[in-house]
C-alpha cells in the first residue's frame, strides 16, 4: 500500500504532525510499535518552560547564546499553547499562570539578571524580581531565596492526554493510525520513494511513500540508521516524582537557575517534582543501553532531587512521596531540537531532541507547513539537521 507520508512515532510530536497534515489535505499513516503516548511524550513532568533553560546556561557562553536563540521559537511555542484548547475543541489541562525561576545565592543571581536581559531584548517579558517581591508573590516559597525571574505565561499541562487528542483529532480528519507496529525495515528505492517494512502483531508488510517522518524520540537514530544515516541524538533518562494530594497554593511552576529543579501542582492537588536528574539505563546482554526497558532510579539522585525542592518549597517536608518514575528523552549533540529533512535523504524528515513537550506542538506545525511547502519554514532554520550534514557526508541509500 502507498500513503502521503509515513510518520513513525506516535507521541506528541507525530501526532500533532498526523493532525496538521491531515488538515491540509494529506492522507498520513502514524504507525507506532507501542501505544500513543507511551513514550516520553507521556512520561514527561508536563512543564511549559519558555525562560532559557538552566541546563544552557550552565555549559557557557556559547550554549546560553543557543539558548537565547531559542527563544525566539519559545515566543512562537507560548501562543501555541495558548490557543490548543481552542484548536481542538477539547479540554486539555492547560495552566499558563505563570513561572519562577529562583536563585539562592549572589552569583545565581548575577546569572539570572544576564539571562532575564537576554530575555528581554528578545522580546520574551520576563521580570527579575528582588527578594520582598518573590516573597510577596510566593510566600510560601524559601526565605532565603534572593530573587527570581518570573514569566507570567510559563506553567504546565497534563502529558497524559494532548498526544491521544491530537490521535483522534488526527483520525477524525482521515489520518490513519496504526499502534502496536513497529517499522523493521526502512530503504530507498531508485524511484525516491520509501518502502517500510511494518510488523504488527500478525503479519510483516510493506508500506511504500514518498515521504517519511521520523518523530520517535530516542529511537529515532536507529530508525535513521536503517538508510545509514547518522542523526546525532543521544537518549537520556530522568527521574520524576509525585506527592500525594494537599490543597491548591502552587499557581506556578517553580525552576531554579543553578539547580536541577522543576516543580508543579496539578489540579489535583498533587506536587510534581523533576528537573533533569538522570537515572540509570538497563544493558541488554550486547552491553549497550536497552531502550526497550525502563531506566532504574539513582536513589542518590532521587535524595538530591527532594532535597532541592525542599529546600526552595519548605512545606515539601510535610507532603508523602506517592511514587517516582523514569522516562527517556533525547538531546543532540548541541541540545537544541533536529527539525525538518535530512538533505542527504530527500523525504525523510526527523523531529527530535530537546524540549519537545514544550517545544512540540509549534514545532509540529511548522514541520507540517514546511513538508507541505516542500520547503523548510523560517522559523525552523536554527534547528535543521543541515547542521550535521557532514555526519552523512557519504550516505549512499539505492
């Protein structure tokens, strides 16, 4: 059988992409091995984040210029969130009440202050606020803090719904989905179109397209691998927490600007707690990673993780730990997302890498206009894979 495009992946990003290329006419197949949203798109602590990240600003200069880069594209994401519900005709579990990013010593906050600036000059309205003002604010927050930068639209969404919205949007607009397989095989042929080796749970096939979307997290280099090219993405598991429920008090979501730390409370009542702590991955009996199976907890990172959270939300201390969790993202070799087609493979498309929950449903969108342009939108041009084109300099792939 042919189709319009095959997208592989079935968590937030594919499915958005299924959706919007649906709306504009084509005639998608998303296949995935698993069940929608069973990845890191559901996995996640469902932060909206749109203040650069700690994790650039950290690595240098030349990493929080990246991250300053991108928030052009956060501008973009912040006005996506924004009109979802809307878009989709359906509750989602959107809260955009604001963000803080605090900062507990002098030197953090001399890191804050450049950053908020950056910010700023970008166009992104975040504040730098003085101690009094993140007490009066957030009194219930550490005393000690010295400051924060606070974003009014940051806050945090439900992972476990916006994928399979966007699934039965999707199919509601004649996108075809098809869970419980896996793509085994994946060539070229001379024609340019792709032929897909599928497997599901009864039969292997074949799927021919003339275009392949590649949206499978910290699969995705595999998936590539099978054309052989080279995507750098490196897969990466983190640890998340939940509390038991309490009143509402948390309207924000909490990041800190030294520390590995993200925090929320969801309508519920629960608290949240993340932040980029890594756990450790399963080996297969070859000696790598198995990715197949969920990463296993580092206690002492679990500890670390509390212990900063508590120390920023004293009343922490009184909350039960209900459970904590891993789930596997992926970065690239520059932390910023890989978004739009491979040139070494004309048709084959990738989306992955950094903050692609919060990242995901804009850059879905402009995935699916650049695909049905037949060329890449602007405001995607930071992040093509071009970047790497010397990773695939001798592709050969009929």
């Amino acid at each position: 059988m042919d189709c319009d495009i095959l997208i592989v992946g079935g968590g937030l990003v594919g499915c958005a992409a299924a959706w919007h290329l649906a709306c504009a006419g084509l005639s998608p197949l998303l296949v995935e091995s698993g069940h929608v949203n069973g990845g890191a798109s559901g996995q996640n602590a469902g932060s909206l984040h749109f203040q650069i990240e700690r994790r650039f600003l950290e690595q240098g200069a030349q990493a929080a210029e990246q991250g300053a880069q991108i928030v052009l594209l956060n501008k973009l994401a912040i006005a996506e969130w924004a009109g979802l519900e809307a878009m989709l005709d359906r509750p989602l579990d959107i809260e955009m009440t604001g963000g803080l990013m605090v900062a507990e010593t002098e030197a953090e906050l001399e890191l804050l202050a450049f950053k908020v600036a950056r910010e700023n000059d970008l166009g992104l309205g975040t504040k730098l606020l003085d101690a009094p003002a993140v007490r009066g604010l957030a009194p219930y927050l550490s005393s000690g803090l010295l400051g924060a930068g606070f974003l009014a639209e940051e806050g945090h969404a439900n992972p476990r719904i916006l994928a399979d919205a966007f699934a039965r949007s999707a199919t509601a607009r004649g996108a075809h989905l098809r869970t419980g397989t896996a793509v085994v095989g994946l060539t070229m042929e001379r024609d340019g179109f792709y032929r897909a080796t599928l497997q599901d749970c009864e039969r292997r096939y074949e799927v021919r397209s003339p275009r392949v979307l590649l949206a499978s997290g910290h699969w995705t280099p595999q998936l590539a691998a099978m054309l052989g090219l080279n995507v750098p993405l490196y897969p990466v598991p983190l640890t998340m927490s939940v509390t038991d429920r309490t009143q509402p008090f948390l309207p924000y979501l909490i990041q800190h600007v030294g520390k590995r730390l993200s925090m929320k409370q969801t309508e519920d009542g629960n608290l949240i707690v993340g932040g980029g702590w890594p756990s450790r991955f399963e080996f297969g009996a070859d000696g790598k990673p198995d990715l197949d199976r969920p990463a296993r907890i580092v206690p002492d990172n679990l500890r670390a993780n509390l212990a900063v959270a508590q120390a920023v939300l004293p009343s922490l201390r009184q909350r039960v730990l209900l459970r904590s969790w891993t789930g596997t993202t992926c970065i690239s070799a520059d932390q910023l997302p890989i978004v739009g087609m491979i040139d070494a493979a004309p048709g084959l498309f990738v989306a992955a890498g950094g903050s692609m929950f919060t990242l995901g449903p804009v850059l879905a969108r402009l995935l699916a206009q650049s695909i049905v342009d037949n060329r890449p939108a602007a405001e995607i041009e930071l992040f093509l894979p071009r970047r790497f084109n010397h990773l695939n300099a001798f592709a050969v792939l009929t």
